[in-house]
C-alpha cells in the first residue's frame, strides 16, 4: 500500500491559503505538488482544524483497513 505524500497538517495549510484567495487553486496546487483534483476531494477538510482532519482522514484509512481484512478472510464451505 502506498503511504501518503502529504501530511494532514500540510494539506490544511493547502486549504487555508487557498480560502485566502490570494492566488489561484491552480497555482497553489502546481506549488504545493498536489493536482486541482486531489484539492477538491480534500476540501471537505477545509473549515476543520488540523486535529479534525486527522481524524477525518484516520476513519476513512480506518475503514479501508477493515474492509481489505474482512475480504481478505477465508470462508469456509458450509457443510
């Protein structure tokens, strides 16, 4: 599996400057690394502090978690 490449304290660092609105998504996305895509798919993080995201972000790698085990389970044949 694939570990992230940014921190949630960075993409909410990401988030605050672009509701400042001082230079455009698309810029800050070419600066910070990221694509526009991955910017508005972490914007539900935006009025939340850094804590909240983190927490956000740990239920959803969380659940991924789970369901990979829980699929990744032998069954056995009734008999």
């Amino acid at each position: 599996m694939k570990n992230r490449q940014f921190s949630e304290d960075q993409i909410i660092k990401l988030l605050q400057d672009a509701k400042k609105g001082e230079k455009p998504v698309e810029d800050l996305c070419r600066d910070f690394g990221c694509s526009p895509a991955s910017f508005y798919a972490w914007k539900k993080y935006g009025d939340t502090t850094v804590g909240e995201a983190k927490r956000r972000l740990g239920q959803n790698s969380t659940r991924a978690g789970l369901g990979r085990f829980a699929s990744s389970r032998k069954r056995t044949p009734a008999c």
